[in-house]
C-alpha cells in the first residue's frame, strides 16, 4: 500500500517542507540515519519498509469511517506538526478544534497541520459517503534519538523574506 500513496506523500512533504521547515529537515535525518542502521538492529521486513517509507514523518495512522472524538495526541513533541489528510467520497465534513472553539470544513482534499499534541481536536460526523483520514504523526522520541537537528517552534524567522 506504500508504493500506491507516494505522489500523495510527497505533495504531504512539501506541505511540511514549506511550513515547519526544521521538522521537515529533522524528519528527513532521521530517516538517512534509521535506514543507514548502523548497529544492525532492523529486521529484513523493516529495513524494506524504511526503503519504501515515501512520508518524512515517522507514522501514518489510517482512519476510515469512524467518529474522531475530542482528543490530543500522545507520543508527538509539542513542537512538532501533524498533519490530516482528508479522503474519500463524502460529502460534508466538519473539522473542530475544540481548544479554540472553532471548525472548519473537512471535505475531501483537505489538509490540516496542527499541533496534535496541543491541541484538542475532533471530527464529529460527516454525511454523504466513506471518510477516510490519512493521519499522519512524528514520535518525538524518533527525531530526538536519529536527529541531530534541534526542532524550536515555528516562528516568522523560518521564512526570510
């Protein structure tokens, strides 16, 4: 199923690339030095997965079909992105950030980067067909172990003018 999303990854790393620049760079180096395995620690089956991961970020959660109830995700730095891709043929879709109060449309084709870790988020229900999110997450504890790249919030510098 890997080889079926690569375009789709890509775009995805693009989208990180251009808005937390630094986790995109630490996502990256993590990944050289996991598939480098230096210490010989990685299975025949992971070694092909990591040859094969098309994501910079350290896991893709499938979510198909199901309610999201409010919740923050556990395991990310608070620092680092997440990142939602919302799939299939539904129809009508809301998107609530629930720290802030605010929802947004969560129709097919969108993406939303937020700080998962930080802020509570939920998607309700949707009408009108199959939901499927492609979430994907960074295990802060990863990019801390195999990066050597310190990852500081996002700020204005990251984007020289």
């Amino acid at each position: 199923w890997l080889s079926h999303l690569e375009a789709f990854e890509i775009l995805l790393n693009h989208v990180l690339s251009l808005t937390a620049p630094t986790q995109h760079k630490a996502g990256m180096e993590a990944q050289e030095m996991i598939r480098q395995d230096k210490k010989q620690v990685l299975s025949d089956a992971a070694k092909t997965t990591m040859d094969n991961w098309p994501s910079v970020f350290t896991g893709i959660s499938v979510i198909s079909n199901r309610i999201t109830p409010p919740h923050r995700d556990r395991g990310g730095s608070p620092q680092d992105f997440d990142l939602l891709a919302s799939t299939g043929t539904h129809t009508r879709a809301a998107i609530h950030i629930e720290d802030a109060g605010l929802t947004f449309g969560y129709q097919p084709g969108v993406v939303v980067l937020l700080l998962g870790r930080l802020i509570q988020h939920a998607v309700p229900s949707w009408k009108g067909g199959e939901r499927v999110c492609y979430a994907h997450f960074t295990r802060g504890a990863v990019l801390d172990r195999y990066s050597k790249i310190n990852r500081p919030w996002v700020t204005l510098n990251d984007f020289p003018l």
